[in-house]
C-alpha cells in the first residue's frame, strides 16, 4: 500500500523546470557543455530516425503571427513543444519566439516533465545547427559570418565554438544597436568579433554564414553575388509560409540538407523551390557518420526550420540532467494529475475535497 | 517603465490552476453549476462555429493507448488540450484518461491559463453530453440508464440533472463496484437509483441511455432489441478507432448527432457506417435553437467523442471566473515565459543570471 501510495505520488505531481530553474541549469553545467550535451542527444535521435512517429508541426497562422504544436514519439517517450512566432513581437517588448514543452510515458500516457523552452529551444536550434556544420562546413572552417543579431545569434555563435571551433565572428544587423549588444554579450568568450555595415560585408571572408533574421516576409538577406565557393550557410530565419531570406540563385548553386522534408518544403527557404527539388536528408550523414560535403569549393546550405524530435532530444536531456545527484532543486513538483486511490473514483475525490476547501 | 515592467511581469508569469485548485473552484461555484455554466459557454461557442480553426485532434497510437493533442483558435484566443486515453491503467491503479490544457492569446502567442484538464475534462464531456440532449431527448425525459459507471459516470448523471431534470438513474456496469461506487456517490443529490444486473435491465423504461465504457475493442454495450421508439442515447465511450459501444443495427434506426463529422467519422461509433453515411451537425441545431428531434417515436443519437472547441470553452469558462472578485487563490502564477527586459536580449538575460545561480 505504502508503495503504491508512493507511486502514485510519483505520477501525479510533474516536475516542472521553470525560466529560472533552466537558467540555473545552465550554469551549472555551463553553456557550451550543456549545448554539446543537447547536440550529442539531437545526434543519437536523428539516429535513430524511423523509431519516431514523425509529423509536420501542427500550425495555427493569424496575422499576427503563428502557434504551433510540435509532437513526435519514440514508442517508449511521447514530447510535443508548443511554440509562437511573432515578429511584431519585439516592437511591443515581447519575445518574438516563446515555447513550452512536455514529454510524457507512452506506457502511461501521464506526464513526466513540464518545462520553459524559450530558452531551451534556442539552446538546441544552436545546437542543431552546428551539428549539421560537422557535417557539411570545411573542416577548417574558423570564421562565421552573423547576418541577425537578435535573441539567436549568441547561442549559434557558442554552439558553432563549442562544437566546431569557431573562434573569429562577423556581426551585422539591420540595428546596429542589435549587433552591439551581440559583441557586448559574446565579449569574454574567446572570440575575434568584427562588427560590419552590411551582409555583404560581413560574409567576406567567413567560412560559414549563419542568417537568422525575424522579419515575416520573404526577405533576401543572402544574394547571389555574396556567396563564394566553399562556404557552409546555416540559414535558420527562413522558418514559415512567405519567410525566406536566401535568394533563390543561391540554393540553385547549393547542394542543400533539411530536417524533415515534408515540414520544411512548407516552412524552410526551399519554399522557394519546386515540391520535388532534390534535397538531402540529415540524418542519413549523421546516421552513417558520413559527411554531406563531398568536395572543397562546394556549397553547402542547411535550411533549418527547427523539428520536432530536436526539441524531444532537448527535453530528454534536461530530464537526464534533474535525475543526477546534486540537480533535483532545479524543478519543482506541480500537481497537474489528478489521481484518485481508486482511478473510477474521481468524482469521490473531489467530493472528498469538499470539507478541505471549506475549511480553507 | 513601470507600467511596462507590470506589463512583462503579467505576460512572463502564466496563471496555473492545480488539481486542487480546480476542486477548490468547484466547490466554491458548486458543480452542478458549473457544468451549467461551461454548457453555456460550450453553446454560445458552438453557435459561433464558422469562427474557430477547425482540425481533428492530433493522435499518437501505442499498442497502450493514445496521447491526443487537441488545437483550436477563435483569432482572438488559441486553446489546446492534451490527453492520453489509456483502458489498462485503470488496473494499475492509474487514470484511464488524464488532461492538462492552455489558452493563449493569439495576438502575442504567449499563454494565459495553464490548468488540470483531468477534472474539466469531465465536466465539459458531461455538459456536452446534457447540451446535446436538451436538443435531443424527448422533453418530458425524467430517466436515465448509466452503462459504465466509471469515472465518467457521476459528471453525467448530475449534467443531466442540472441541464434537463432527470431524477431517476438506472445503473449498470460489469463490475458491480463501480455501480456501488456511483450509487454511493450520488447518494444525497436527490436522485432515485436502481442498480441494474445488466445493460438490458438497466435500459428498460430509460427515457435516455448514457454509455460510458472504456474497454478499447469493438465491444457491443448496447443491442437493437434493448432499443425502443423515443429514446435518446448518448454515445460517449466509443471515442477512438477500433473502440465502438453501440450496435451497428441501431446506428441505421437512428437520427445520428455528431460534433465535428470528419473527427467522428474515425473516432465515433459511426466508424462502423460507410464515410458518406448522413450526420447531422450539433452546431447547427444550437445556433438556430432548434430541436434536433423532429418525432416523439424517433430514436436519436448523440455519438460523442469529444471536440477541441469544448475544451475551449471550458478553458475560457474558468479563466473567467479566476478573473471574478475573491477567485484569485484558485490559481498560482508559473514562471514559464523567458521574458528579458530587452526582447532580442534572451542569452544577456541568461548570462545576468549566473551571479544570482552561483551565489544560491
């Protein structure tokens, strides 16, 4: 009885890892290691990339902005995110991209873990990115052009140090008071940090281009005339219907890897394109441990729209970290589950609840 | 600026309403009040249809059970439920069906109420059901049969009281502990109960048959010779594909009521009928406050499996009353939306944590 009280207890209040609790977690195991650490899960998931039930985000678009629901299921583990975007957003003092997330027991269908993910998103989006460069960048890429300093861009810029090495940056912004506050933030990092007067300017040179801007329309941040041989662009902004910024010349002349086909035809800068363009499947590359480049001087282009197995891997990694000795103070329980002794029994329950909340 | 910090603190802060929370509040308003309530937000948002982003829910299948997500949007505000449906957790002691649910305002993205479904869950399936029946059944019904008196069943029996005045329950389910269960909880709520030793016991002379089982099969609760001229049946259990309760012959004899068809076509008891099979729309009757039943002698049908919209209205129903005088301790604010003073400042808002984590 005392076991199954216990139990019971167990399912019924679901960690919960607030803002605070994941900034916490943060610097405890420290941002480059906790993106490596999310890298690595986002690895061995996309490796195993027919055990997940896979769908295109569900999406519900105003002219506002969108709100999605992002599930995938493993057979053992079910996550799903829930993510708005809004680019009016940041005008009005909000953020443009906020996201929660839960993942749950497929046995039980209860569960197991409610946590933020505005910033644990823009943890494994990073992630996610650089784990594609392993595989697509010149491996003697070291200087990475910034085009979007906004909330993204100092996460980008640890995950492509941590991972890659990449220790020299080119920052520009549309604001320059965005691409200062980016060199300010990424100051005590180790890197070499050139703040530009343009996109072109800023991709002169850089071994790899990482375009992440938030407009709402289709943009062309990327042109044709910037892009030399031999270079990686990691083009994260272009993320829904009528949002690209990379010139459609550029992608003609790019050999190009996406997440999940059928999501980012819709959603991705390949939107641009006809629905049978040939594209590359990442998790093929990093399945087989093979790397997508095949020859020096060629064009490589990641068209990130961020997939829902990436934030399961970041989800599982969080709940692996609160499971080790010393992490159980960043969550806390919250009584989300109601559950009856008797599970027939759940209007006796709240019958029973009477007398406490009038006495209350 | 300190208006605005109030603004960021409103938005960052979500309010969450716990399981006791939501038991508090029923007691607080009374149940068979609230359900009242909810069915009357349920109708005023019914009759508002052709405003709401419509889509079946989302599914996860396992050979366990099935973890929903169920999305919808008026432009104004966004909801969405998730729920597991699990038949063999119930022997394990657990919940055969647990929820938690959100709304958000659609013109920023970011959440307003996070609550327990698991409870609300029950209310708006039961004041759906009573909605759907006060356009149904025959207006002098005064008697309800129970078939499956499990979690469901109380919610159901005091809907309908609330809604219609039934006074008179005839229970049945296979094990009689949960008809003992249900008789023992309705005892003071001023119903007449015969518990009955079978489905066709238990139907005989009902002026409306609930059913509300949760075996996943194709099971056959209800036969054609227990169903007479004039009665009105509330489908409730047979909610998922491969999970029937009614006989096919008696779909045929019936005036079939449905929410939302392309949902119940794979989800209702009506799977057993050809796709193009005719359904009426609940909606319909609703908005144009109409009686759905056209003869005394008809039978009619009502094939719930419940609908994204419901769990909208519920949402929408507490948040309003949390917002009434003296309801503000039936919730407490979570810190979920990462939210930093400068909105493309989401890594310095990270980073300016760190003292305040290496001092805790």
């Amino acid at each position: 009885m005392t076991e199954n009280l216990r139990t019971h207890k167990d399912l019924n209040l679901v960690p919960f890892v607030s803002v605070d609790h994941m900034m916490r977690l943060i610097h405890r195991i420290g941002i480059e290691k906790m993106m490596t650490g999310i890298a690595a899960y986002i690895e061995a998931d996309f490796s195993r990339w027919e055990s997940f039930d896979k769908t295109a985000r569900i999406a519900s678009h105003s002219d506002k902005g969108v709100i999605e629901l992002m599930p995938t299921s493993d057979g053992k583990l079910y996550g799903f995110k829930y993510v708005n975007g809004h680019p009016k957003n940041m005008k009005e003092g909000l953020q443009t991209v906020t996201a929660f997330g839960v993942l749950s027991e497929v046995y039980t269908g209860y569960p197991v873990l409610f946590s933020e993910m505005t910033i644990l998103t823009a943890l494994r989006t990073a992630a996610t990115s650089a784990v594609a460069a392993k595989y697509l960048a010149r491996d003697d890429s070291r200087c990475m052009a910034i085009i979007g300093n906004g909330a993204q861009s100092e996460f980008q810029a640890l995950a492509f140090k941590a991972l890659l090495g990449i220790d020299r940056l080119r920052l520009y912004d549309i604001d320059p008071a965005a691409t200062a506050k980016c060199k300010l933030n990424l100051s005590d990092c180790g890197f070499e940090i050139t703040c530009c007067d343009s996109a072109a300017a800023a991709v002169a040179g850089a071994d790899i281009i990482t375009t992440v801007t938030a407009d709402k329309r289709n943009a062309t941040i990327l042109t044709d005339d910037m892009i030399v041989s031999g270079v990686h662009i990691n083009a994260v902004g272009g993320d829904c219907p009528g949002k690209t910024e990379v010139d459609r010349e550029i992608l003609l002349r790019a050999e190009i890897f996406v997440e999940y086909p059928p999501q980012t035809r819709i959603e991705g800068d390949i939107q641009q394109l006809p629905a049978d363009y040939p594209v590359n499947e990442l998790w093929t590359f990093i399945r087989d441990e093979q790397q997508g480049r095949t020859e020096r001087e060629q064009i490589t282009l990641f068209d990130s729209v961020g997939f829902a197995i990436e934030d399961f891997s970041a989800l599982r990694y969080v709940r692996d970290q609160l499971g080790k000795p010393g992490m159980s103070d960043l969550c806390e329980d919250l009584d989300l589950i109601a559950d009856p002794d008797e599970p027939r029994d759940l209007y006796g329950m709240v019958q029973r609840n009477a007398s406490v909340s009038i006495a209350a």
